[in-house]
C-alpha cells in the first residue's frame, strides 16, 4: 500500500513530501528523515487516511507477516 510521508525541515516553514510503496519503506524514511531534522507532520494513504508513526508501525507489522506467510 502506498503511502505519502509530509514534513518540514527544522529551520524552515516550507512543507515537503515524499512517497513509499510499503509501510516498512515509510519507516525507514521516516527515520532518515528524522535523524537529518526534518519534522514529520503527517502520512496519509489512500485506504487508511491520515496516520500517525505508532500506527504506520502496526501496519509494517503486518505486512511483514503477510509477507512471511506467503513465503
């Protein structure tokens, strides 16, 4: 499932956003992004709505199992 990632960089107002195909990529953008400052604002997917990262976790969980029970 796709997913937009919005943020904000620390030192500026200006918003930008970024897509990830799976909720385990989004995670790992999301870190990237944090570890370099940027400001999360939000996520939003097409099925789930806006989310937040404790919910983006849940889902990676998930897929992760889908994915292992497909294995």
């Amino acid at each position: 499932m796709p997913y937009t990632i919005v943020f904000t960089a620390t030192d500026t107002e200006h918003t930008s956003g970024t897509d990830a195909e799976t909720a385990l990529e989004a995670l790992t953008t999301i870190d990237a992004l944090q570890m370099s400052g940027e400001e999360i604002k939000y996520i939003i997917s097409p099925q789930e709505g806006e989310i937040g990262v404790e919910m983006l976790r849940v889902l990676a969980k998930e897929e992760a199992e889908e994915l292992q029970a497909i294995a």
